[in-house]
C-alpha cells in the first residue's frame, strides 16, 4: 500500500513545527531566569510545549490517514535541515558544506526509503 500523499505532507509539516520548537526552547532558555517560575510563564518555551504537543497530532492524523513508518520517519528527519535553517537566520550560525553534505544525504534517504 502507498503512503498517501497527504500524510507525507502531515509529517513534513511536522518537522517544521519541530524545528520551530527546538528554536523556541533555545530562545526560551537564553531569556528563562533560571528559576522554575521563569520556565513556566515563559512565553517561547509555552510555545515550544505547543509546537511539539502539534507535531504528535499531526503524526496521529497522518497515521490515521495511512502510510508506512519507513517512509514518513524519513520525512520528519527534514527537522535536522529547518533547525540548521532557523540556527543561520536567527543565530547567524554557519552552515558548513558538511552540513548540506549531511541535508543531502538525508534527502537521498527519504527518497531511497520511499521506493
């Protein structure tokens, strides 16, 4: 049975709410005051929680629409590449040719585990 379009499209909508997560609860994190009070009124890690609490609705509803683990796991393994993506626009950080040697090979993944 082919995985249906519209849950590898569930799932890579995920991976950006994951990135977008992991982004949150860094900038979170840079502005918490270190007390547990400063955690929980925290208005990015709160929305660092919600990203994450989406992205396992929407792994539900893709799953609930079909396909196989080893070709929608994949597709969430693009998390990787939208966190290296937000760490340069936000954070300026570099990416380096290892790096999109690494995307690449992630893509070349997802391609070969949905054959």
């Amino acid at each position: 049975m082919a995985t249906p379009t519209m849950s590898i499209i569930l799932f890579l909508i995920a991976s950006v709410l994951g990135a977008l997560g992991q982004y949150l609860y860094k900038s979170g994190a840079e502005s918490a005051g270190g007390s547990i009070a400063s955690y929980l009124v925290n208005p990015r890690l709160l929305a660092g929680a919600v990203c994450y609490i989406a992205v396992m609705v929407l792994f539900v509803a893709a799953f609930k629409r079909g396909g196989a683990l080893s070709v929608l796991y994949p597709v969430y393994a693009t998390t990787f590449i939208w966190a290296a993506l937000l760490g340069l626009f936000f954070y300026g950080t570099p990416i380096k040719p290892i790096n999109i040697a690494g995307m690449g090979c992630l893509v070349l993944g997802m391609y070969l585990m949905g054959r």
